[in-house]
C-alpha cells in the first residue's frame, strides 16, 4: 500500500479527531460519577454535616 501526502494528512486528521472526541467523552462521564458520588456522599451525611453544609453556602 502506497500512501500519498493527503492519505497521510487525512490519517493524522481523523486520529486526532478521533482522539479529542475520546477525552471529550471521557472528562464527560467521570464529570457524571463524580457529582453522583458526591450526591451519594451528602445524603449519607449526618442532619448537623447537612445543615453546617447549607449555612456555608448561604454564606453565613
């Protein structure tokens, strides 16, 4: 197989597409896990953790 400079600039296009769309994807998913363990992590919280917790944010 004999490969010529636009064969060789669309291989290196679509890998570089193909490799953004991964990390994309990726940063996409453990963004989702995260905030679900965090959702998991404050609903197992004390009720005093929970109400120290809402003061901060109202910032008090």
């Amino acid at each position: 197989m004999d490969f010529g400079p636009v064969g060789i600039f669309i291989l290196v296009v679509t890998c570089a597409c193909s490799f953004l769309l991964a990390r994309w994807l990726s940063k996409r998913t453990r963004d989702k896990r995260s905030e679900r363990e965090r959702q998991a992590r404050e609903a197992s919280d004390s009720r005093q953790v929970r109400r120290a917790r809402e003061r901060r944010r109202a910032g008090r």
